[in-house]
C-alpha cells in the first residue's frame, strides 16, 4: 500500500491523534502508521517492505507549554488516494493529506533520489495533465523568489501539461520543516490528495455569532468535541450543559440532531430575537435542532429508557458560571410540585444548592451510563491543578471505557477532554450496583474554584 503524509496544524497537539483515530473509525478507513526511521530509504516508498514493519501509534515532539508540536508532518499506510481524502475530509486539525513521493534532510539529496527513480510515480500526470506546484513550510517562512528558485529545480520532472493556478487536476507540494530542534527527515514532496474542514472555524468564530455568553466555546476546541462524539448523520447529540449552545452547533454541524439542557433557562432563550435557536438559523442549521429545556442531570425529565448517540459537556467550573443543582426539600424530594393550593398562583421556581464538579462529574457519568447506547461517547471537559493531577482523579464507571485523554495546558491548571465509550449491555447487565458507587479518594478537582484562584501569579485565559 502506498505512504502518504499528513501535514497537521501546530496548535493543540495533544488532540491531533485522537481526532484522526476516531475520523479513522467514522470512515472506515484502514491505516498503519509509519515512523520515518522504518523507511531505510525514499526507495520502501514504492515497496512492500515497509508492510512488515510493526505498527505504533505515533509519538512527535510536543512542547507541554503551549501544545504545539514541533513536527507536523506524519507519515501512513493507506489503501489509496480515495481513503485518504475520505480519511480526513471533515478534520480540523489536518491540513491536508499527500501521496509521498520521497523525503530527505536536504534539497540536494531529495533531487539527487527522486531524479534517479527508474519509474516516477509523476510519470501518470506528466503528458496532458494540467497541474501546479505548492510550498508549504513550518517554523519560518520562504520568500516568493525562494519558493519559484527552488520549484524550478525539479525541472528533471518533465511534465508537459499546461500550468494551471486555479483549477489543475494534479497538486505538486513541496513540504519543508524549517524548525531547528527537530531530528530527521525535513523536506517532503508529494502529490495533493485531499483537504479537511478546517475552514470550519472561521465559520464558528465568536466574533461572528449573532449571540454569545460568558460560558461561550471556543470554534476550534468546540469543533473537536464534535469530532470526538462522532456527530454524524442519523445520529442524536445531547448536552446537559448546553449554555449558549456552542457543542450543539458544531455537532450539527457535521449532521447530528442535537438538543440541550442547561440548568438556567436564560442563557438558552437569549434576550430579544437572540438566541440559541437565532444561532442554527444563522448557521442554516436549524433543522438539526431538537430542542432545550430546563434541568440538571440529578433532575432530568427525560426517561429512563431514552437513549442518545452521544453526550457532550462542559460543566461549570464555578470560575465564571457557578455550578448548581435542584436542592432538595425537607422531604427529600429534588424538586416540590407545588409551592402553595392556589392553582391560579404564580409559577413556583425551586431552590438551587451548590454543586461541587467533583459530585457533578460522578452524577454525570452514572447518567451516561444509563442513557448512552451501546458504544455512544460521552465527551466531557474536565479541569485538573497541575501539580496535583494524577490518572486517578479520571472519574471511573464499570458500564464506561476511558478512550481518550487529551490535555489543553495553561498556566497552573489544565482542561481534558475525556472521551468515554458506553460498554455493551450484554456485557454490564452483571454488574452489581453497588459498584457505583462513589469513590472514597478525593479527586484533585474537587474545591476547584477555591484552587484556581489561589494559583500564584496566575494569568487571564479563556475559562469558562
């Protein structure tokens, strides 16, 4: 099978190979991996010799700081040029897949190889094909002069179809990592095989949405919270804490029927002709809106036996929204029917208690639990203290399978984006309850509002 290169977006590194696993799953596409160091040689690129290498998820430099990485370039096994499109067509953070032609750590001997090649992979294109040549670089960038000096060095190509700028039918690009900390290959050419949807985060850029809160998501990072639940066609999407409805736009986005809850109506009806249905009207999404209504996960009013394709959340952290819950009354109901006898009185609002995340997180995945179905995600941010993080804070239920566990660093405290799978019924039915019950360490997050703000010398991020 040939090897093509994926050249990703250097921001939030940490989420680069989850996404492409599930896009993978999503697709139904069959890839392998390939570290540059299995390829003796630019020759295994058209041999079966790399086929017997074992295969390893890959592991590429990231700075921990800021999750970027220093090396955006990676290298698999597909099946052909249709995989790979198909592969990462709705990605966000891949730029765009190539069918590779050779690789080396300077121009001379990546010319001296692909000059020598007995059977080019360009001779297909090389007659009547109209085509163009691309330059894509990473650390710094190349002047025009630079870019048209070094594509006239691959003259020895031969090609004789016309130059077409704006619509060839063949992309040669000419890829270069330019980063002075990175070992290996830095300069790769191939042939343009597919795009992604990156472009999608302009489309959800706050600055262009008709209506927006405190607690409104990022594009980019709501976008891969979609990606993660697998919102596609058919499917239904649920967020318990839709807010401003940021989850329910991007999972609509990629074709799922999506519906909220949030436990203060407000932020859902907006104000005047904005809000959270005004939003799917602006996004020309609005046949793919269910509904909200008002509630928290301890009192939901769905049933028991309503199942949903996925859940996706960002809790309040209490930092900028406080997190609250139904309290319950003296009875030890959570929410009273009736505030006084008198049908004609005014609507009775019940009382609100605090709500600690800890309490919140373990009350959500009992929920998903019982409402995901077999194989659903549940997808949900979760904020950790640095220095006091540890694998076990993970919240932890025998009917859910941790998949993913990906990091958005800042400065003394992180975020996660957990990705659960709901086990199959045939395999949890026995399962005793009381396996699910609480567990008795205390995790990290626990006091979080009282943590963050006692972090010293913190500085302004993008919390909600």
């Amino acid at each position: 099978m040939p090897i093509y290169l994926l050249h990703l977006a250097s921001t939030h590194a940490d989420f680069h190979i989850p996404e492409l696993e599930t896009l993978a799953k999503i697709e139904c596409v069959h890839y392998r991996w390939i570290k540059p160091s299995c390829v003796r040689q630019s020759l295994d690129l058209q041999e079966p010799s790399v086929a017997h290498s074992q295969s390893e998820k890959p592991v590429y430099p990231i700075n921990h700081t800021n999750a970027t990485t220093l090396n955006p370039f990676l290298l698999v096994e597909l099946e052909d040029d249709l995989s790979a499109a198909r592969w990462i067509r709705r990605s966000i953070f891949c730029k765009g897949i190539y069918e590779l032609y050779g690789f080396s750590e300077t121009f001379d001997s990546l010319h001296d190889y692909l000059s020598k090649l007995p059977s080019p992979p360009w001779l297909a294109y090389q007659k009547k094909t109209s085509y163009k040549f691309t330059f894509e670089t990473f650390g710094t960038r190349r002047t025009m002069e630079e870019q048209l000096s070094i594509i006239n060095d691959f003259g020895y190509m031969g090609l004789e179809g016309l130059v077409s700028m704006k619509h060839p039918e063949c992309i040669f690009t000419l890829l270069e990592n330019r980063s002075k900390d990175i070992e290996g290959p830095k300069m790769y050419f191939g042939r343009w095989c597919g795009g992604s949807s990156r472009d999608a985060i302009d489309k959800f850029d706050l600055k262009r949405r008709n209506y927006i809160g405190i607690t409104s998501f990022d594009a980019e990072l709501s976008l891969i919270t979609a990606q993660m639940a697998m919102a596609m066609p058919g499917k239904l999407v649920y967020d318990p804490f839709a807010g401003t409805g940021s989850f329910l736009y991007t999972c609509s986005y990629f074709g799922a029927f999506t519906m909220g809850s949030d436990i203060d109506g407000r932020q859902m009806r907006g104000k005047g002709r904005k809000s959270i249905r005004s939003n799917f009207t602006q996004y020309q999404l609005a046949n793919s809106f269910v509904d909200v209504f008002t509630g928290d996960v301890t009192n939901c009013p769905l049933r028991q036996n309503f199942l949903v394709d996925a859940i996706v959340c960002d809790p309040p952290y209490g930092v900028r929204a406080g997190a609250k819950k139904i309290a319950k009354s003296s009875s030890g109901s959570s929410s009273p029917s009736q505030s006084t006898s008198d049908s004609t009185s005014t609507s009775h609002y019940p009382k609100l208690e605090q709500y600690q995340i800890s309490d919140m997180v373990f009350d959500l995945i009992c929920f998903a639990a019982m409402h995901l179905v077999d194989y659903g995600r549940l997808v949900l941010w979760l904020p950790t203290i640095t220095e006091e993080y540890s694998i076990e804070d993970i919240p932890r239920h025998p009917c859910l399978s941790l998949i993913f566990n990906s990091v958005q660093p800042f400065t003394h405290w992180s975020r996660r984006l957990l990705t659960f799978e709901r086990l199959p019924r045939s395999e949890t039915n026995h399962v005793p309850s009381e396996v699910f019950e609480k567990s008795l360490k205390t995790p990290s997050h626990h006091d979080f509002r009282k943590k963050y703000f006692m972090g010293a010398r913190r500085t302004a991020s993008p919390f909600i």
